[in-house]
C-alpha cells in the first residue's frame, strides 16, 4: 500500500506532499518533496492508494445556501456567524480536540480550497471516484489535531520563528516510530526544514489511519452533509501505534536507550 499525504497552499511553492510505502510491519517513505504544482498533485494521487489532503474538501452549508440566493437577487436569510463559518466537521474536530479549524468562508484557508475544489473536479473528470467524506482514494486530513490526538506539540513549529519547535518535533516522532518506519537521511532533512515537509508527512501517516479504519466517520445523521461539506478525519488516540508494527519502547532506566 502506498499513502500520500499533502500538505496544499494556494501556491505551488508552499505546497508539500509524502509518500509512504507500507507492508504489514514496517513503513518507509519513499518520496518527499516540495513546490508541486496542480498537475505533479494529480500524478501521484492517482498512484497512491489513499490520499490525505491537508484542506477543506468543502464550504458550510448554511455559507453557501445563503451567499447563492443573495447573489440571485434573494434576500439574507438570518443565520448565526459560527453556523456561517464553521461546517460540521469542524465543530467535531473543536468538540475532540479543542481546537478549531481554520474557517474555509472566512479565513485565508480559503484559498486553497479553491485549489482543492479544482484538484477534485479534475479528478472527477477523468474518472476517479472523489468521495468528500473520505470514503475513496481521497480523504480530509487535519495534521495539527492528528498530532494533539497522538499527544505531539501541534504548534509552534511552523515558519522560521518555529524551527527549534520543528526539530523537537520530529525528533519525537522518530522516537514514537522508531520500530517500524524508515526515515532516510534526506526526508530526515527536509522534514526537519520545513513545516509543510512534516505536514505532508503526518498526513501521509492519517491516510494510513483511514484506510485501516483508524478515524472516525461521519455520523449517518450528518453522512449527506458531509458529502458536500467535507469530513475530517480524526484518527483513534492510538492509531500511530497500530498503523505498523512492531512498536518501539523506551528504555525505563535509560530514556535515552531505544528498544526497537
């Protein structure tokens, strides 16, 4: 199985995607990389068996009922700002983690989703199966709440303000995986440089989680909201440790000294 894990900007540039090759004990990355434009995107999701994408797959329902019969000349229909701003999705993840999303109708995240929204068209058109609630090829990742939920430091590693925050991050999820996945010396290298590398990389590691079964999905009183909405996927707490096996132990009287 190969999972890929995308970490998508608005640009090119800023975007990063990771792949991981996996057998039933043991995962390696087997790509890493950085500035990938739409068409490099659509390459590898169609070579990977799941992909975790790091953006909203769609807008709030309530958002786009009422900015679409405004734009028809209709009047607006009253409606609470979180229910504007916010899907339902995003509640949960609020609800679980106890942090919000980004707002996809009224923060810059926003953008990207415009990217997003034309990255599944086209996948569409061609005949891949897009399934916003992740039942498909493709699936919503949310790296920062993967890593509160895995007990990680989920901020103060981004940017160059961050880079000290990176690398003890990274050293630490070495240490949680140390049995079982491979990091060669140049992902070691641009994860531990760049914040969208280690993103893509997490997401890669939520793909898995997904396709084994490991995140929740949506309740079926919100399966067709979500449908059009989006659905984040939320791995167990302790997914990281089943996505492969063997799991590598500390030391109790050496905390420097892995077992693996």
């Amino acid at each position: 199985m190969i999972t890929l894990g995308i970490d998508l900007a608005s640009r090119p540039e800023r975007t990063a995607v990771c792949a991981i090759e996996w057998t039933p004990t043991r995962a390696r990355v087997v790509d890493v990389a950085c500035d990938q434009d739409d068409a490099a995107l659509l390459e590898r999701i169609v070579g990977a068996d799941k992909a975790g994408l790091d953006v909203p797959f769609g807008w709030p329902e309530a958002f786009v009922e009422r900015v679409a019969r405004f734009h028809a000349g209709g009047e607006w229909a009253e409606a609470t700002v979180a229910a504007l701003r916010f899907r339902e999705t995003d509640r949960v993840v609020a609800a679980r983690t106890g942090r919000w999303p980004l707002s996809v109708s009224s923060d810059l995240i926003g953008v990207p989703a415009f990217r997003a929204a034309r990255l599944l068209s086209r996948l569409a058109a061609t005949g891949h199966a897009v399934d916003r609630r992740g039942g498909g090829r493709l699936v919503e990742v949310y790296p920062a709440a993967a890593l509160r939920l895995w007990g990680f430091a989920s901020t103060g590693y981004k940017r160059r303000e961050g880079r000290a925050g990176l690398a003890a991050l990274l050293g630490e999820l070495r240490r949680r995986t140390c049995g079982w996945l491979d990091l060669d010396p140049a992902t070691r290298r641009l994860c531990g440089a760049s914040d969208d590398a280690l993103d893509a990389l997490v997401a890669a590691l939520v793909a898995r989680a997904a396709a084994l079964g490991l995140c929740e999905p949506p309740p079926p009183e919100h399966a067709a909201r979500a449908a059009r909405e989006g659905w984040v996927a939320l791995p167990a707490d302790d997914a990281l440790d089943r996505l492969a096996g063997p799991r590598c132990e500390v030391s109790t009287d050496r905390p420097d000294r892995r077992l693996c």
